[in-house]
C-alpha cells in the first residue's frame, strides 16, 4: 500500500468514526427518555449511571478515534 492509500482509508474511517460518535450523541440527547427505558429494562441502574457511562463511553471513543485515525493521518501528512 502506498502512503495515500492509507491516507485515503484513514480519512474515510475518520468520516465514519465521527458520524457514528455525531449520531451516538443525537440519539443520547434527542431520544434520552426512550433510550433510559430501552436500557433500564436489561439492566437496573440510575438515570445517573446510565448518563455518567454514556458520556464516559463517548469520550473513550472519541480518544479512540483520535489515537487510532488522527494521529496517523497527522503523521503521514508530515512525513509524506
């Protein structure tokens, strides 16, 4: 693979990631309620904790998307 293969794939997994993460948090906000009663039948927890663990779980993503799709992006674009 050349070096603007992988920027290409890096880019495209880069849009997709931050659509998914975008589209993760309108749900969160938009359809809180329905989502707190989806989950509360599973699993019995506070609206509290089901708050804390969504935000936790977004921030964990975005960290991923950035260790894992940005700096490499940033590197190849330095380094090429």
């Amino acid at each position: 693979m050349n070096p603007n293969t992988i920027k290409e794939l890096l880019l495209y997994n880069l849009a997709l990631n931050y659509t998914t993460l975008i589209i993760w948090f309108s749900v969160f906000s938009l359809a809180h309620d329905w989502l707190y009663r989806l989950h509360s039948r599973w699993f019995n927890i506070s609206t509290e904790t089901f708050d804390a663990l969504h935000y936790a779980s977004m921030a964990l993503y975005k960290i991923g998307i950035i260790l894992l799709n940005i700096a490499p992006l940033v590197a190849l674009w330095l380094v090429f």
